[in-house]
C-alpha cells in the first residue's frame, strides 16, 4: 500500500474535487484527466475511482466506467448504494440487463428507500419483458417517490407495463391517477386514449385524443394511436 504524506492526500484530494467541477461544467475529458491524477497519488481512492467511473460514463465509455465503478466497490467492500446503481445502468446501457439487475439488487439491499433503485430496476426488468417484475418495481417507486421525478412519472411507467399485459383497467386507474397529478400532459391523455381503444371504447379514446392535441398539436403519441379509429 501506497504510504501518503499529508502533502500527497491533501494533493489527491484537491485533484478529486476539481475533477468533480470539471464534470459538472460537461468538461468530462478534463475531469477524468484529474480523477487520473488523483488516483495515481492515491491507487486506493474509492471516491477518485467512482468520480472518473461516472466521468467515463457521461463521456459515453461504459466499459471503462464499469472496471471504475468495480475497483471503487472492492476498495470499499462493504459498497455504497448509488456505485452499483451507476454500474448497473452501464450494464443496462451495454443491453446487459441480467448483470445489470443484480446491481441493482445489491443498491436496494443497501438503499432500500431510495426510488432510483426501483426506477432502475423495473426498467431492466421491462428490456426483459418481464413486465409484472417491473410493476413491482415501479409500485415501489411510487412508495418511495418523493421529489425525484414528477409526481405522475410511475404512474405512467406503471401503466405502460399494465398495458403490455393486457391489464387495460389497471392501467386506465393508471392513468388516471398520473392526469390527476399532472393534467396538462399531452402524451398521457393520448397513451390513455390508446388503451380506451382496447377496451374496445372509441368515444373515450376520441376524447383523449382531442385532448392530448388541445394541449400540443403536434403531439407524435396522439398522432399515431388516433390512426388506430379510423
């Protein structure tokens, strides 16, 4: 192990935390130029590993992110929630799902509440089309939502994995609740629109479409599901 003068840990440490701003100017090159720095004073930074394993990631190096996030994890063993979460959207990103959910698994062991966790997780799950997993998932998102995303965003991810079982009145409540929560949402008065027509309901399907293109003209949803009642 590497023996550090205070020097050397106060140099390390400064090289992380502007890397950190380098990263959040977009500078990403920059910032793991610094992360790299801060690890070859201190090959046992967990926190200069995770900073560049995320720099990589945002530069669209998923690969390379992975083998940082992993060397992060092994220095801290007993692991932080939020590294096998970013791991696991590398894996997801690379269409790795399996690899990816069981990071997934590990951030939930170790941040039960936090709804990303969840978020993640049900996503990967809905790659797999194992759709009444991701509903479980995006249950708990629901539970554990606080200010991390729209009030009628799980709602809607929810519905959509109803949908695509067939589940039509489950994802109507859906639905609903999300137009409740946030009513002046094109795309979900047309997604709605697009289940009333499987329900075999035109009426109601022709309403939420007027309404979806009250609220955008444009909107390319209410475009494409309204095709459907002609």
């Amino acid at each position: 192990m590497k023996d550090l003068s205070i020097a050397n840990r106060k140099k390390a440490i400064a090289d992380r935390e502007i890397g950190k701003k380098f990263r959040a100017d977009g500078e990403y090159e920059k910032a793991i130029k610094k992360f790299s720095e801060a690890i070859n004073i201190d090959p046992n930074d967990a926190f200069a590993y995770g900073g560049r394993g995320l720099s990589y990631a945002l530069n669209d190096q998923d690969d390379l992110a992975i083998e940082d996030y992993t060397k992060s994890i092994e220095i801290l063993k007993s692991g932080i929630a939020w590294l096998y979460n970013r791991r696991g959207l590398c894996y997801e990103i690379k269409k790795q799902y399996d690899l990816a959910i069981e990071d997934y698994n590990e951030a939930v062991k170790l941040a039960p509440n936090d709804p990303e966790n969840y978020y993640s997780r049900g996503l990967s799950y809905e790659e797999k089309e194992q759709y009444e997993l991701a509903i479980e998932n995006y249950s708990e998102l629901i539970k554990y939502n606080k200010d991390e995303f729209t009030p009628s965003y799980p709602y809607t991810l929810r519905a959509y994995a109803y949908y695509k079982i067939r589940k039509y009145e489950l994802a109507i409540n859906d639905y609903n609740e999300a137009i409740k929560l946030e009513p002046d949402n094109a795309d979900t008065y047309a997604w709605r629109g697009s289940v009333y027509i499987k329900l075999g309901n035109k009426e109601s399907a022709k309403q939420d479409f007027d309404k979806a293109f009250s609220l955008d003209p444009e909107n390319e949803t209410a475009k494409d599901f309204a095709k459907e009642l002609n």
